[in-house]
C-alpha cells in the first residue's frame, strides 16, 4: 500500500484571508454597539434583531479566525490530519447561531405585529443607512478572501445576510416615517428572520455533509471507480471512499487489484496521477495487488466485499 499527498498550506493566502477577518471583525463589532444603544433609545426590533446578527457576524468572524489558526497545526499525535475540521465545526455552529436566533427573532416579530410598538421611523432609517454602507464594505472586505473555505464563507454569508436586513429595515424606517405603519418593523424583522434561515440551513448543510464524509459536490465515486477500472492492466476496483477533510481538501482510498506479473507500484503512480489530471484529487492511498488465478473481471463500482 502506497500514500501519496499533496500539501494545502498556503501560508501567504491564510494571512491574507486573517487580515480580511480583522478587519470586516473591527467593522462589525463597531457598529453593532451603536445599533444596540439606538435600537433600545427607540424601541426597535428591527434595529435590534439586526443588532443581534450582528452580534453573530462578529462571533462568527472570531471563531472563523481562531478556526483558521487551529486548523493550520501540524498533524500530531492522534490528530493524524492535524486540526484541519475545526473550519468545518465552525460553519456548522456559525449556521446553527443563524437558524436559532432566526426563530427568536420570528417569534418577536410576530409579537409585534400583534402588538405594534411605537417606533422613531426616522432613527431608525438613518441608522439602517449608515449599517448598509458598514456592511457593504465588511462583504466587499470578505468576498477577496477565499471562499471555498466552508469557514470563511460561514463569515461572508453572515454579513452578507446582515446587508440585506439592514435594506430592509431602511425601508421599515421609511415605511413608519412616511406612513406611521409601526408593523412594518415586525414585517422587516420577520425577513431578516427569513434570510438568516436560508444562510443557516445552507452552512448546516454543507457543513454535515463534511463531517458525514459524504463525497465532495463535483466528484462522483462511481465515474472515479469506472474510470480507474478502464486503466490498462486493471482488474478491479473495490473499497473504493471518497471524502473530503476540509474544504478543498477531497481524499480517496480504494484497493485496485492488476493483472498478475503487472508492476504494482508503476500502477500506484500512474493510477495517482489519473487521478489528480482527471478529478484534481491530490491526497490517494491506494492499495494496488497482482490478481492470481481465476478469470478476469472490472468492479468498476466499490463493493464491501
């Protein structure tokens, strides 16, 4: 059995992306304190829930930059990937926070339009104004990073989100200003609710999925293993596993058995680089072996036998 890998770590990048985190992270948390003051000055969930994800923008940012840190240690000990999934742990708890305050925020919103509170339309417009502008500038900052990273597009699509709740409660504002319409606060609350579901569902799927070890979106096991049955000499593919460590990091394993009096480790190489040309999977551990005896005959699907 042979094992071959490709080196991910690119440092340069890592510290781009860090700083791009910092300074989306000073932004967020800036202004969320002036929203929390303005929104309880003039009671408004709006500003409030909007104050909240904000709130999860900066925890999400945070955890996204100490995830990032772990997840570049040296394999060690028992980690024998290193801390490579602590981005993924991080999409997946930046989504739940998502979903979670999301019905919070439902629950609330729905309680307004119940009972509309009386609302300062126009304090509440200026500082959804000024909250576009910030955020627009915090996703400019975060969509130079690098978003296949599961992590960091955990950060991205919670400020993302916080963009457009803030247009909408800019037109909240200017709904209650115009008109006195106070449930067009709850109205905008209950979208931003919405908003925040579909981000969260989204890293809670994706991330799953890499915690499940299904295979990456964009690789499908079954073209891999005819692909690697069709290679010269190959008899079968079997206990064939695709899955992926952490974002952009896919790794295979199958047992491939060759024709008897066939050079095995020349079938590793080789059968290593279809698969890094074809399917742009760089970390294999291939088990090549002569088959003796018996006719001959391609599994080109795993089997567990």
């Amino acid at each position: 059995m042979a094992h071959q890998h490709h080196g991910h770590a690119h440092a340069h990048g890592h510290e781009a992306d860090g700083r791009r985190l910092g300074v989306a992270l000073a932004l967020i948390t800036s202004f969320m304190l002036v929203e929390v003051v303005v929104g309880f000055a003039v009671s408004s969930l709006a500003l409030l829930s909007d104050a909240a994800h904000m709130l999860t923008d900066a925890g999400a940012i945070a955890l996204a930059l100490v995830a990032a840190r772990l997840s570049r240690r040296p394999a060690q000990g028992g980690y024998t990937f290193g801390l490579r999934r602590a981005e993924i742990l991080s999409a997946q708890l930046n989504g739940a926070t998502l979903v979670g305050l999301a019905l919070v925020i439902t629950y609330e919103g729905i309680h307004r339009l119940v009972e509309p509170p009386e609302v300062e339309g126009a304090a509440v417009l200026v500082v959804a104004l000024v909250g576009i502008g910030v955020n627009l500038l915090a996703t400019t900052v975060l969509a130079g990073a690098n978003r296949e990273s599961l992590n960091v597009e955990g950060a991205f699509q919670h400020v993302l989100t916080d963009l457009f709740a803030f247009v909408a409660t800019a037109v909240a504002g200017a709904v209650i200003l115009l008109t006195g319409f106070g449930r067009a606060d709850g109205i905008a609350a209950l979208l931003v609710a919405a908003l925040m579901i579909r981000s969260g569902y989204g890293l809670l799927r994706e991330s799953g999925r890499v915690l499940l070890e299904a295979a990456p979106r964009g690789l499908d096991p079954s073209e891999i293993g005819r692909t690697l049955a069709s290679q010269p000499h190959v008899v079968e593919v079997h206990d064939l596993h695709v899955w992926e460590v952490s974002s952009g990091f896919p790794a295979l394993s199958a047992h491939v058995t060759v024709k008897s009096g066939c050079d095995t480790q020349r079938h590793r190489r080789e059968l290593a680089a279809v698969l890094s040309e074809r399917f742009a999977i760089e970390h294999t551990t291939l088990q090549v072996e002569e088959r003796h005896g018996g006719p001959l005959s391609i599994e080109p699907m795993h089997s567990d036998t």
